[in-house]
C-alpha cells in the first residue's frame, strides 16, 4: 500500500495516482491544489490538500510580491512549498508500506518511511543534479548572455546536499529516460519507465503551408537549446522555412529578438490549444541541453510531427533516423541547420513522415508506464 505525494500534478504525476487507486494500492495521494489542470479521479478520501502556502505562492507571483517567493528564501518559494508538503507527508504515512515522492519533495518522508521499515521509491524527473549543474554552468560560460535564463546554477549548497541525501535514501529511482538513469551515481537501483503519448489524431492528418514550420515548445532558456536554434536559424538562409516559439519568456521579447528577429512567437496556452497549433506545423526542434524526458516530443510525435532532438532531451529511444526524426549533438547549430535543411529538401515525404510519428507516438502509454512502475515496486517486497 503507498502514499504518494507531489506539490503540484501534471500527467505522470495523474497517470500514477489515478493507477495506483484503480488497483486498490492508493493508500493516499498528498499535493497541494487539485482542481482545474491539477484535478484528478481518487475515491473517497484518499486525496489530501494542504494548501495555504501553494496559494500563497500562486497569488503573490500574480501580484509581482517577489521578496514572498525569492528563490529558495521566500516563505512561498517553490523550495517552500515543497518541503512544506514534505514535512506533512512524514507525519502521516500510517497504513503504508511504500511511500512514492519525487526531487526536492521527498526527504522527511524518505527518512520518517526509514524508521519505520516502509520502501521508498523516488521519481527523478530531471538528470541527477551533479549533471544539471555541470551542463549548465558550462553553458554559462559559453553563451554568458543567456546564463540568467539557467536557473539550476543559483542552486544553493543545502539544496544540492538535500538532494544528495534524497536519493541515498531511496530505495528505488525511477527515471524517465535512459539518459537521466545515465547521470545516476554508480550502484542506485533504477528502472527506466518511460511516459505515455496523447491520443494520435490518426490516418488523416496533413496540413498545406507555403514554408515548412519548424516549432519549438518550451520555456525560452538555452536549457532547452534556444540559443542554439537562433544561431543556426541566422545561418539557415532559406526563405522557405518560420520557426514559430511557443513558450514563456524568462526575459525580455527584445532580448529574443535581438538574437533572431524573425520568429512566429505564440504565447502559452491550454494543453489542447497547445496540440492544435502543432497540427500546423511540420517539424519539432528541441535541442535541449538537459532534461529528463520532454514529453513534448511525443505530444509532437502524436500530432505527426517528426522530431529534431538531442538525446539529452530523454527521447533517443523515439528516433528512427530518416523516418520519425534525427538525433543531433548539444551545442551544435551547424547540426539543427543541415537536418532543417534535409526536411526542407524532403517535403514530398512529410505525409509518411506525420504517419510514422504518429505511429511511434502510439507505441508509449501510460498503462505501460505505471504498470512498469507497480512491477518494480513488487519486487521490492
């Protein structure tokens, strides 16, 4: 029986507790918020709110409070309201034998689950922060303009050693993605449970523009290659290709425009929103620095778009070269330039592109994806 907890619910996150209470395992679900896009389907009592300080957060972030939620100082800052919930989920782990919590949220319930003999089973959604850190400060160093975009660099010392003690009190590390299971200290017990795809449209799916459109979805930092695709976008040299960049700033508009002036930018929106504006497009380019799995790319992939990745964007295993997309290298425009201008040359094949993606997008599900899980979890006991 487990107690599984997160401050905030996205699809893993649902797809998880909503399994674990169909299969009569779900002794309680502890977050913060769930209504709207956080809701989810549990019986009777098993959802736990403890709200104030998320809302807190929420309401100060739309009222520009900032000294509330400064990185991990303020009294309603993300590092907070984690721990906040961390600490009241170790006070309330009676009926379990397993306790399922995820980075920076799990600590006083792993050590409170120690004492008492229950497993600990941890959800790494990002590579291990040794990598994170070292990915990032040398993407600092080498494109200074956008280290402010970074984030993870400012991580204080006692955040990194919370981390650090969380995952040695794990019992066992679920990672997305070969590539983050790869940035696991030597020895961790890990499996790799890789996220489920939305719907695919189906059969049918094509769209007719005068220019292939390229899209990048994501929060507009170079931890997810940005820069990058401005660069090789600059050197690109073809009329007959937009990038449209949907995502939210962390700086300015002139700032982006200044390092490439002639992106389609589109704002953030509802997830279907989201879905329907890459049925317009032809290509998903997400030439991520560090990630653990962007499900973007099977969002994508679903919608029949073919992908231009990097493997530290989590998805290797979804490129079929020439077929559902290319792998490139980090840090490498001259690479997002020549596979650009591969699809540009190719067009005529989109349509058996766009089926291809979609049938690779149909082949990952969230049944898989827990029941991967619930497996491994057995053979703890």
């Amino acid at each position: 029986m487990i107690i599984q907890s997160h401050p905030t619910v996205n699809a893993f996150v649902r797809a998880l507790a909503e399994a674990l209470d169909q299969k009569g395992r779900l002794v309680a679900f502890h977050t913060t918020i769930a209504s709207g896009r956080r809701s989810l389907k549990l019986g009777s009592g098993k959802l736990q709110l403890h709200p104030w300080r998320e809302v807190l957060r929420l309401a100060a972030s739309r009222l520009g409070v900032r000294s509330v939620i400064r990185h991990e100082n303020g009294v309603a800052c993300v590092d907070a309201v984690y721990q906040s919930l961390d600490r009241a989920v170790s006070r309330n782990l009676k009926g379990a034998t397993a306790v399922y919590a995820y980075e920076d949220g799990a600590l006083a319930t792993f050590l409170a689950a120690q004492m008492q003999g229950l497993h600990r089973i941890y959800e790494l959604p990002i590579a291990y922060w040794q990598t994170v850190q070292r990915l990032l400060n040398e993407e600092a160093e080498r494109l200074p303009e956008w280290a402010e975009s970074l984030g993870a660099p400012q991580d204080s010392e006692a955040k990194l050693e919370r981390k650090t003690r969380e995952l040695a009190a794990a019992g066992l590390v679920v990672c997305p993605s070969k590539f983050v299971q790869d940035t696991l200290p030597i020895g961790t017990h890990s499996i790799v449970a890789a996220f489920g795809s939305p719907a695919p449209l189906g059969e049918n799916v094509s769209h007719t523009s005068s220019k292939l459109r390229v899209l990048f979805v994501g929060s507009m930092t170079q931890r997810k290659g940005l820069a990058d695709i401005f660069i090789a976008m600059k050197k690109l040299g073809r009329n007959d290709v937009e990038l449209v960049v949907l995502g939210s700033p962390v700086a300015p508009m002139e700032f982006y425009r200044t390092a490439y002036p002639d992106f389609i930018y589109e704002k953030p929106r509802p997830h279907s929103e989201v879905l329907a504006l890459m049925e317009t497009c032809d290509v998903l380019l997400l030439p991520s620095i560090v990630e653990g799995r962007a499900l973007v790319q099977q969002e994508a992939l679903s919608r029949g778009l073919p992908l231009i990745v990097t493997a530290n964007a989590g998805g290797e295993d979804l490129i079929e070269p020439g077929v559902t997309g290319w792998l490139i290298p980090i840090r490498n425009p001259d690479s997002i330039v020549e596979k650009i201008h591969w699809f540009a040359d190719h067009r005529k094949l989109l349509p058996d592109l766009r089926l291809a993606a979609q049938r690779k997008a149909a082949q990952y599900t969230w049944a898989d994806y827990t029941h991967k899980i619930m497996t491994a979890i057995d053979l703890l006991a």
